[in-house]
C-alpha cells in the first residue's frame, strides 16, 4: 500500500515536469530556428542547435533539481532568439555568430564568478533594458498581421486556435496554434505532394569552429546576454521565490554558463533559469508538498532531453510550411513577452522618454560601423537619460 502511495505521489509531478518541457519546446521553437536562420545558420546548423539546446537545458534541470531539492528548471532563452532573429546576419557570418555565443556563455559565468558584473548590469535601468527587447521583438510580433495578407488561409487558423484557447486554456493556447500550424503544413504537403528525405529527419549534432568579430561581440553577444539575464534570469529567481524557492544564485550561473558553453560549437544560443514557465513545475498544482516538487524539475529535464529526438523534425516541417505559417507561430508566441516588456519599459514616467528612444532605435533594425541596432538602442537610450537627468537629485 506504502508503495502504491509513493508511485501515485511521484506521478503528479513527473507529469507536471513533462508538461512544463512540452508547453515549453512546442510554444516557442519556431522562435529560436528563426533566430538561428536569422544569424546564418543552414538546416543541419539550425536542427543542430535546437537539439544542443533541448539536451543542455535538460541536463541543467537535472542537475539542479536533484542538487538542491527544488523544481529548478532551464529554458533556452526566447527573447535571445529574438535578438537573433532582429540581428540578422552578423560580421563573419556563422562562426561568428558561434563565436558570439561562446562570449555569452563566458559572460554568464563571470556573472557567477564576478559579482560586481551582476551589480553593473543591475544599474542598467530596468526600462530601458525592456524597452531594448520590446523593440526587438516588435517586428516578429508583427508577422501574424503580415501573414493574414500574405496567405489568410494558412495564418487564419493559427490565430483562431490561439484565441479561442487563450480564452478556454491560456497555457496551451500557443502550443496548439502550433498544432494547427501543423495541420495546414499537413494539408499543404498532401496537395503540393512536398516530399522529405527520411535521412534527414535523424537528430544530428553539427560542429562549427567559432571566430570571433567585433560586430558579432558588441551587435549580438551583449544584447543576448543582457536580455537573457534580465528577462529570463533575473525573473526565473523572483518567481522561484514567490513560491517559497531560493535559487542558488552562483550555481545556478555556473550550471546554465557550461552548458550554454558546450552548446555553442552545435548551435546553442544560451540557456537560462526558466522564468514563465517556471510556475508549471513550482506551483502547488505540480505538487501539493513542496519538498517534492524537486521531482517536477527532474521530469521537466528529462523530458526536453527526450524532445530534443525531434529536432530534425521540427526543421523539417518548417522547410516544408507555406508562406507566413510558421513566423505567425513565432510571433503569436512572443505576444506575451511583448507585452511585458512594453508594460515595464513605460511604467516610470520619468524614464519613459528614453525607453522610447531605446524602443524605436531597437526596432528599426538599423545597423551602424557593423553592429546591430540592439546595442545602439542601448546606448541612445542611455544617453538621452543621461541628458535628460542630468543634475537632478535622485528621489
């Protein structure tokens, strides 16, 4: 009886971790192959990538579950793919962008090793942080309205299916956007008569020698690594503590800076504490004692690393998808990082005027001498802060 206890206690859990790998991989994949596309990175590079990325932040969950007893949970950073995908093509192409992710990783880690690093990112203000990623995010989140144009029949129902279950289950309603996405890529498939070579579907992990370039390092390097530890991190440690976890903050940044290193010669962009979905495996609903919500986090690792067998698949069938299918998918599922960010950035009338500066410099997309406009939002941000703040007293 003692045994049929323990089994039915643990499944709770398990099935939440899996949940949270799930509604994880499937609501914003096609976020990070965009972003991956976006840099210079091939089908085999792109499929790559995503598979290093599902296998390192499953191992990360793992170890930092088991480790501390807490439903810790690792993502790959969304809104660093987005910074990809609005960067674009990068000074020495996709090595560097490798390259770039390689100095991402050390940056991480020098967080952990280096505390005055954490506090010098902590005076940069949080508004204009956030108003740097809502302008990188806008023209992805823009896609939808451009795909009803480009092709209604394909986009249509996506965005229905993601209404009606944001209304009826908020929390599936991107992963089955996806789902209908799937659909209309079936249908096309069966009247086009698209055909996929089965070899390459097999999960393969592709090696590329990292270089490294100036463009690459201040245009992609600093961005991803500003908005991951601002949007993902930081978050990923607030929510853990509203539900009574402290994080281990060193650890944590040692976990998710190695393996962000060991992905990166495969494609890995960066992986980061959960922050969103963090709630699935910490919340009460995963596990009513919360001394065994650790398992939650184990589950949630194993499962990624078990999805990661589709990351060929996944390349595939966006190769295949009519015209703006896939894009509606990746901007529906930004919708909710747009708006956060765009919340947060204009929340202080007195730092509005330069998260505007950042936001619109952000999102034109312009890049200078080499370096992309995520960076340059930044720095005009902060000037014009600097300008206008200039010789008034803090509050």
């Amino acid at each position: 009886m003692t045994d049929t206890h323990e089994r039915r206690s643990l499944s709770r859990p398990i099935v939440a971790g899996v949940v949270t790998a799930l509604v994880g991989v499937t609501s914003s994949f096609a976020v990070v192959l965009t972003g991956l596309d976006a840099v210079g990175a091939d089908r085999a590079e792109a499929a790559s990538g995503l598979l290093v990325l599902c296998l390192t932040m499953g191992v990360a969950s793992i170890v930092l579950a088991w480790r501390y007893r807490m439903p810790i949970t690792v993502a790959w950073s969304t809104p660093g793919a987005a910074v990809l995908a609005a960067t674009g093509a990068v000074e020495g192409g996709w090595p560097a962008a490798v390259g770039a992710f390689l100095v991402t990783a050390a940056l991480i880690l020098l967080t952990a090793l280096w505390p005055q690093l954490g506090r010098l990112i902590a005076r940069i203000p949080p508004s204009i942080a956030q108003a740097m990623l809502a302008g990188v995010l806008l023209p992805l989140c823009l896609a939808p309205v451009g795909g009803l144009v480009a092709n209604p029949w394909g986009v249509v129902p996506v965005i229905v299916t993601w209404l009606v279950f944001m209304r009826l289950a908020p929390r599936w309603a991107v992963p089955l956007a996806f789902v209908a996405a799937s659909v209309v890529v079936g249908v096309h498939v069966a009247v086009t008569g698209a055909a996929i070579d089965p070899a390459l579907l097999v999960p393969r992990l592709a090696f590329t020698a990292p270089t490294l370039t100036f463009g690459a390092v201040a245009g992609l390097a600093l961005p991803l690594f500003l908005v991951t530890m601002a949007s993902q991190n930081v978050p990923g440690v607030a929510i853990m503590r509203s539900f009574g976890f402290e994080v281990p903050w060193r650890p944590a940044m040692l976990v998710t800076g190695i393996g962000t290193a060991l992905g990166a010669p495969a494609g890995g962009h960066a992986i980061n504490l959960a922050a969103i979905s963090a709630a699935l495996a910490a919340a009460p609903d995963a596990e009513p004692d919360p001394h065994r919500r650790w398992v939650a986090g184990v589950s949630t690792g194993g499962a990624a690393i078990v999805l990661g067998g589709l990351s060929a698949a996944l390349v595939a069938l966006v190769v295949v998808a009519p015209e703006a299918v896939i894009p509606a998918v990746a901007g529906i599922a930004l919708f909710g990082a747009f708006g956060s960010a765009v919340q947060q950035a204009i929340d202080d009338p007195g730092e509005r005027m330069p998260a505007v500066v950042t936001f619109l410099v952000a999102a034109s997309g312009v890049a200078i001498a080499g370096v992309s406009a995520a960076f340059w939002a930044l720095v005009a941000g902060l000037v014009v802060r600097e300008v206008l703040h200039a010789g008034r007293r803090p509050h």
